[in-house]
C-alpha cells in the first residue's frame, strides 16, 4: 500500500480455521448477555466468512450493522453515514487500513468514531502504527469472543461520553452566543469588551459629545385614552423608527426613559461634526414620528460638551452618560416647540453657518441662567 504496509500471505487468517472459530461456542456468561450498550457499527473486512459471521455475532449482541469489504467502501460509508464504531480488517484491497485510518486522521467525521483494529498480525509494530494513527483499539485475529465485547463495550461508552461532552460544550457555546448577543444589544460593542474581559468598565470624560434628547408632545393623555396593547405598540413603532435614524447618523442610542429618548454623537465612534449629526438626526426624527399611524409631534433638544460616561447597576447593567451636558440638553428640549429642534445660543454659533433657523428670543434656563434659544429649521446641505 501507499503507507509502506504491505500485505504479507503469511499474515493472511487461513478462511478454513477463521470459519472454525466463529462457529465455535462461547460460554453462555460471555456471549449469551447482550451487550452493554449496543451501536451502529461499521465492519470492514474482504475476507467474506470472517465479515459474515462477525456480524452475526454483533447483531445477536443487539447492534446494528453494516459491512464493508474495502477500504474504499468504508471511506464512502463513513462519507455518507452516521457510525458509533468501526471495526477494520488491516489488511483490504483497494485501500488497506492503514490508509483508513490515515484518512480518518486527516479528514475526521463530524462525529468522534472510535476505531478498533482487527488483524492477524501480531507485529507490535504494526499494533503501534494503528494507534498512531488513531486506531483506539487492537484485537488480534482469531479473537477471543469476550475480549471482542469487552471492548466494544468499552468504546461504545467512551463514544457516548464524548458525545455527551461534545453536545454540552455546543450547548455551552450556544448558550455564551446568546449571552453575547444580549450584552451588545445593551452596551456598544467596546464597552461589552472590557466587560466580559475585566468584569468592570472604567468611566471615562469623554470632550466634544452632542447629546439629544426627544420627548412625545401629549403623551400623557394620549396614554389616558389608550388600551396598554395600543399604547405599547405605537411606542414601539416610534423606537424603532428613532434607533434606526440614530444609527443611520453614525450616533450611539443611550437609553429611553418612558416616552423619552437620548442618544448622543462622538461618544463611541469618531464624528467629525457631532452636533451637526445630531441635528440631522433630530429634524429626521420630527419628520419621521409625524408620518407614523400615531401621528406624534416631538420636541428635541441638542447639546454638545464634555460627558461622563460608564456603567452603574449590577442587577441590569446601563451604560450612560451624566454632565450638565446630558442636563442641557434635556432643558433644550422641554423649550423646543411641538415638532421643533431646540438649542442654545452657543450651540447655534457652531452650526448657524450650515443650518436655517430663528431665534426664539431669550428663556432662564436652569444653571445657564438667562440665554437666547434659537430654534434650528433645516441643514442646508
């Protein structure tokens, strides 16, 4: 064979003494029990009485069988079926079992298949290239009959362990991707990073971050005449309508609080105009909740500074953002018009030269004191 094994007529069983001793009787506490565990098994062997009798034998132990009588054929089989346990002849025309096993080592089935080696030589050099090579066992021919089942019951049960093991670490697997996936709908992909990695995220001040904020007009008596069904599900609508602008503008979302909405830009991925992006996302919204079935008017708020951004809570992990930014903007909004875009004075100075808007004249603002608002149109483009 290509392996440098070849197949010597002395090491040949004689068929006239291998049909002998598969016609011999065993005793009735070695062969007349079932076996352990029984599978489907895989026999290989050209010679055709040891093939027929040995699966006599094994179907009498209760397992199921199916024969082979080349290399080639057991390649095939393997190919195209499911096995628990081959037993293979080593010395097979077409393609002997050192090449098999070779095969197997090489292209390994899907599932684990235990190997055992049957063979009249004796060389233990031989013996010790089957196992090399992945053969799990040896039984040398003529076999001892209670040797035979010994180890098909031994290998069967190393097989279901295996398969045990293989299914609990894919359900292992599956159970992790699903954590993973949950933990990245919650937290933006670098932040769930250093999580599953330290167990901790470090807050960190992050400069230059627009923050908006979006309020439903009226929703507290939209709610007071509204079955939960109806009112869940034109609030979903409008989440989702807003996430999917919010990514569209390159904006990470924060969280929603009731019937409030944040999101903020150049807080995970770079923006090289934060608040602009967040004014283009802002008056798409206005646009957006107004075509709903609901019909809502928004109000947004837009303002840009330094946040803090970090993870508090253990129960349910919330990643955010605090500052008298993330505060600002919540002022801005409760100032904004129905359907209107709302930012302060400085904000304006930054984006008056690409946007149309008017001034809605001077307000108090908390911790701002008194400042003119300006009310932001259109980006012109």
């Amino acid at each position: 064979g290509a392996t440098g094994f070849p197949v010597a007529e002395s090491e040949r069983l004689d068929p006239d003494h291998a049909v002998k001793l598969l016609h011999r009787e065993a005793p009735a506490d070695q062969m007349g029990r079932r076996a352990i565990g029984t599978g489907n098994i895989l026999l290989a062997d050209d010679d055709a009485a040891n093939r027929e009798m040995l699966a006599r034998r094994l179907r009498r132990l209760g397992h199921t069988v199916a024969t082979a009588t080349n290399g080639r054929e057991v390649v095939e089989m393997i190919r195209t079926g499911s096995y628990d346990l081959l037993l293979l002849d080593i010395f097979m025309p077409v393609m002997n079992g050192y090449e098999v096993l070779e095969h197997l080592q090489a292209n390994p089935p899907p599932a684990a298949l235990p190997v055992i080696v049957l063979s009249a030589s004796d060389d233990s050099d031989k013996i010790a290239r089957c196992i090399e090579i992945g053969a799990e066992d040896y039984l040398p021919k003529p076999f001892d009959p209670s040797l035979l089942q010994a180890r098909l019951d031994s290998s069967l049960e190393k097989k279901r362990l295996r398969d045990r093991e293989t299914a609990y670490l894919r359900t292992i697997q599956r159970e992790k991707e699903r954590s993973d996936d949950l933990l990245h709908v919650i937290l933006p992909p670098n932040v769930a990073a250093e999580l599953k990695e330290t167990g901790d995220v470090k807050p960190r001040r992050i400069e230059n971050v627009a923050v908006l904020f979006a309020d439903i007009v009226g929703f507290t008596s939209y709610c007071e005449k509204r079955d939960p069904e109806t009112i869940h599900r034109d609030l979903q609508a409008l989440v989702k309508e807003l996430e999917i602008l919010t990514a569209a503008h390159g904006m990470e979302k924060i969280k929603t609080i009731g019937d409030a909405y944040l999101a903020a830009a150049n807080l995970i991925h770079h923006a090289d105009n934060p608040t602009l992006d967040c004014v283009r996302c802002g008056l798409a919204m206005l646009r957006a909740a107004e075509k709903l079935p609901s019909a809502w008017q928004l109000r947004v708020g837009v303002h840009a500074g330094p946040v803090v951004a970090g993870i508090v809570g253990r129960q349910k992990y919330q990643y955010d953002i605090w500052g008298d930014t993330v505060n600002t903007a919540a002022r801005m909004e409760a100032a904004a018009s129905p359907g209107g875009l709302c930012v302060a004075a400085g904000v304006w100075a930054t984006i008056a030269s690409r946007c149309a808007g008017n001034s809605l004249g001077f307000h108090s603002v908390k911790g701002l004191g008194r400042i003119e608002l300006f009310e932001v149109l259109a980006v012109r483009e």
